[in-house]
C-alpha cells in the first residue's frame, strides 16, 4: 500500500511537474497536453457518472478510485470548468503558432 | 459430469427443482457438489426445505448449498475500498469517493457484477472444498446478460487499458531527457489494477466456453412461450460459444390423469415434439408433473432419478 502510494504521489508530482511545464520545451508541451487530454478522456470513461454521464460498469470502475484519487478533483475541475478547458486549447494553439 | 453445470429457462419451468435434484444426484454418487443460486430472488431454501443463505451449508453428504446475496457481495466490496481509502490523506478526497460509491452502488449493472464477481470466485475455488458446482439460475435475460459480461467487459477494459497506456507513453515522450523521470513512469497501479480485471473476465469466458468443463441445460414447458424464449437463449449461448447440453421438459402431464388434464396433455404432446424437433442437438429429458410441489429431499429424489440424461 505505501508503495502504491509513494508511485501515485510521484506519478502526481510529476503531472503536476508538467503542468508547470518548468522544464519542457514548446513542442513537449503539446505532448504533454496530448497526455493529459487522453487521460482526461479516460477519466471520463472510468469515472463519468461522476458528473452525470452514466456508466453500467461503475461498479468495477470503484476498485481504481483509491488509486487515482489524486487525479480525480483535479480532473473534475478540469471537465467541469469548460471555459477552463476552452482557455486551454487556445492556449494551446498560441503555443504551437 | 462436467465441472460447471447450469439450469436456466424461462421462469417458473422448474429451475431451481431441476439445479437441486441434480446436485442431489451428482452427490449421491460420491462427488462433492456445490449448489449455487445466482437468482436474486432465491428459492433453494425452498426447494431443500432447508434455510440457505450468503454462506455454505451442508446439506447432505457431498452436497452443499449456498445463494449468492449481491448486496452482501457489493458491501463487501466497497468496504474493502473504502478501507484502502483511510491511507490517503484527504478528507475531501475520501468524501468524492464515498459519493462516488453512493452513484455506482445505484447504477444497474451493479447488482449483476456483484453477483458475478461471487461466481468467479466460487469457479476459481472449484477442485479445491468441492469438485463441482450446481447452478440454479435466475429467468434467461438474467442469466444471458450475467453470462456474456466477460465477454462485454473485456473488450471494453482493453480499450481503458489501451488509452491509458497511450497518454503514458507520451509523458514518456515529453520525460525523455529527464532518466529520473522516466523511471518513475515505470510502474502504473492503474494499469496493474485494470489488467488484474481484465484477467479475471478472461479466465470467467475461458471457462464458460469451455465445453469440457461447462454445460448450459435449459429448462422448459411444453408450451409455446417458454419454446421460444429457450430458443432465443440457445442462439445468444451460441453466440458467446457457451456450451449448450440438453433440453429438460418439465411438468409434463402423466397419461390417465383424468379427463381434464388428458385434453392438456394432447396440447403437450405437440409441444414436445417441436421440442425434439428444435433441439435435435441434444438429449431432451422429460419429467412429470408431480402432485405436489417440488419440495424437501423427497420430491427431489424422485426428479433425480429421471434425469440421467442431463445429470
Ligand atoms: N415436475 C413438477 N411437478 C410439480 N410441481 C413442480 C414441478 N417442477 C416444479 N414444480 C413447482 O413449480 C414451481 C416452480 O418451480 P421452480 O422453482 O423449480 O422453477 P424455477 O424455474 O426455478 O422458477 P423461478 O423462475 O421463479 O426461479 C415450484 O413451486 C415447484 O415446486
Ligand atoms: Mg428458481
């Protein structure tokens, strides 16, 4: 458990790392946002009655809760913050232009 | 004998009466049977006259029973989540969580994995306190949906597994110049955890499509309704390549049981043979209308003894 634990909280670390994207270059950024958007996207298959989508298999999706519950207010901020969202991809696109 | 063998049907054909005198049978006969009802609504108890419950009982020699409860299995499920919960630090957290559990103990599938996830275990178990297991099972759309999870399931889980995988490797991408990092992107929990399912959808459909260990019966009436529904299921078992045994033709009606019943049997016996017709592939066993109600050890014997064929 504490080593789940520990690798979870570096596995933090290191998004929250990126997010700051202290030490990437431009075209890492995109990669890195590449990243956090399919996980966002996974978040919503594993998790999605979370904001209301409903999901049949929510059951077996609960076993993975204590392993990504770090990601998860994050994530729900993200998803539910559309202007958040929106602001990203422009922000996004500036990057790459 | 096969190791896995199920009774299902339309409701009402005599389930429940066929799964318990059969596990009767295989016991009498020295194997150590387990008899298992996955019917949310159980009536083993009735059928053995006997209480059973969420746990093994024994019944007779070789032979125990038990009726899987799906809230018992998902409270215990969700309590051995929400105990891994009480190492993480954050009480907000712990509470997403808690609502989390609340949503999904609601959702529909839930009582169905619950009671799935029971039966993979008590599959994985078998060899081991029992060499055989009985199961009785809930009406076809029930059990059709409950057998052809794995199959479902899996495939939708490799594709999380997939997307998960993908979204790693480009982190590994944009860590390249940091080793440090990129060691720590070795290991996924996440991963491990769904590929762990994963597995165990895999082992539930190799076992299930398994004809060397697993056998479907149907039960049945001789009448229209419950032809056609049996009809259907036998093309979806196929489908899943879920092996099918035979058809167990109950309640039908002895000859000289007074004028009344000799009209209904003359409409059973057309029905029987469409019976013989349609199912060709398999033994077809018939078995009387009794009486009385299929009940206590008794009664079962007496329907044990007719169903060499299937059992
Ligand atoms: N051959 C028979 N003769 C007389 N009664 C029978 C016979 N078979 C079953 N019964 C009775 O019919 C009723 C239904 O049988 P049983 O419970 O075995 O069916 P089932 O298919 O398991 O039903 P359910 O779909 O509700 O689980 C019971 O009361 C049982 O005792
Ligand atoms: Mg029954």
């Amino acid at each position: 458990m504490e080593k789940i634990k520990n690798t979870l909280k570096k596995w933090w670390r290191l998004f929250a790392l990126f997010h700051q994207g202290a030490f990437l270059d431009r075209r890492m950024a995109v990669v890195r946002k590449e990243a956090f958007d399919i996980n966002d996207n996974l978040m919503l298959l594993l998790f999605g009655d979370f904001i209301g989508i409903p999901n049949p298999m929510s059951y077996y999706m609960l076993e993975l809760l204590p392993l990504m519950a770090d990601e998860l207010v994050p994530w729900e901020r993200r998803i539910q913050n559309r202007k958040f969202i929106l602001a990203e991809k422009a922000a996004q696109y500036d990057f790459d232009t | 004998m096969k190791r896995f063998t199920f009774f299902g049907g339309k409701g009402g054909t005599g389930k429940t009466s066929c799964a318990a005198s059969c596990s009767l049978s295989m016991a009498a006969r020295g194997v150590r049977t387990l008899v298992v009802s996955t019917d949310p609504a159980h009536s083993l108890s009735d059928a053995f006259n006997t209480p059973i419950g969420n746990r093994m009982v024994l019944l007779e020699r070789n032979l125990w029973g038990l009726e899987i409860d799906a809230e018992a299995e998902a409270k215990k499920y969700t309590d051995s989540i929400m105990e891994k919960m009480l190492h993480l630090v954050s009480a907000t957290i712990v509470d997403e969580i808690r609502r989390q559990i609340e949503i999904a103990y609601m959702s529909p599938g839930s009582e169905e994995a619950a009671v799935f996830d029971k039966f993979i275990e008590l599959m994985e178990s078998a060899g081991k306190d029992y060499d055989a297991i009985v199961f009785d099972t809930a009406p076809t759309g029930h059990t059709l949906r409950l057998l052809t999870l794995p199959g479902i399931l899996g495939v939708w889980i490799e594709h999380l597994i997939e997307k998960r995988q993908k979204a790693r490797k480009l982190m590994e991408v944009a860590a390249r110049y940091d080793r440090e990092l990129a060691e720590q992107l070795k290991e996924d929990p996440v991963i491990e955890a769904l590929s762990a399912r994963r597995d165990k959808f895999e082992l539930a459909r190799k076992i299930l499509t398994d004809s060397e260990t697993t056998v479907f019966h149907f039960v049945l009436n001789p009448e229209k309704l419950s032809i056609l529904e049996t009809d259907r299921a036998v093309g979806m078992l196929g489908k899943y390549g879920i092996p099918v045994g035979g058809m167990v033709v109950n309640k039908v009606i002895p000859k000289g049981a007074g004028p009344f019943l000799d009209k209904k049997r003359l409409s059973q016996e057309k029905y029987l043979c469409e019976i013989r017709e349609r199912f060709a592939s398999g033994p077809v066993v018939e078995l009387p209308m009794l009486e009385d109600d299929v009940q206590g050890m008794e009664q079962l014997r007496i329907i044990s003894g007719l169903m060499g064929a299937v059992c």
